[in-house]
C-alpha cells in the first residue's frame, strides 16, 4: 500500500544499517540493509502503526505531503545522491589544487 506520510532515510554508522522514520507517526521507524530494504519496511510499519492506533480508537495524525503530488520511487537515490555528492567535492578540490598551484 502507498502513503502519503513523508518519510526520512538515513545511514547510521553505529549499527550498519539504512534507518528509516515518520516524522508524523510518533516512534514509527524501521532499518535495512539497502535503501530499498528500509522503505519497504518502514511501509510495513506505517501499516501496523496505523491499524494499531485505529485498534485502540487513538487519533491518526494526517500525513503532512502534499497529495496532489505523484512521488516517484528512484530506486537507489540516496546513494546515488551520495555518490554525486561526492564526485562534485572532489571536483572542487582538483580545481581548488590546480588554482593554488598556479
């Protein structure tokens, strides 16, 4: 089932893995060990957190997202993000070298 809730995914260095949370669902977080892995998961948990929060009649917090907006999965964004992120420092850094040195 697709969502609406905005969802934030991050490395943590401490335990190897990608974690993923809800900002609007309080304590709603899942891990994996790919980017992929993690959202799949924390959909799952979106899932279980609202049934639950139905179950026992609490209020169910409106996703914050923007619905007339499509989002589309890209797969190994943030990585790639990363890897970009990467390419375009080191890009700086050769081109802040070969100023220095001239």
């Amino acid at each position: 089932m697709q969502h609406e809730y905005s969802v934030h995914i991050y490395w943590d260095e401490a335990e190897d893995v990608f974690v993923a949370t809800v900002p609007e669902l309080v304590e709603c977080t899942a891990s994996g060990a790919t980017h992929e892995e993690a959202l799949t998961a924390v959909h799952e948990a979106i899932e279980e957190w609202v049934a639950l929060a139905k179950s026992a009649r609490h209020p169910v917090p409106a996703p914050q997202g923007d619905p007339t907006k499509k989002v589309v999965a890209k797969g190994r964004g943030g990585r790639r993000q990363e890897r970009n992120e990467q390419r375009r420092l080191e890009r700086e850094r050769g081109r802040h070298e070969r100023r220095q040195s001239s």
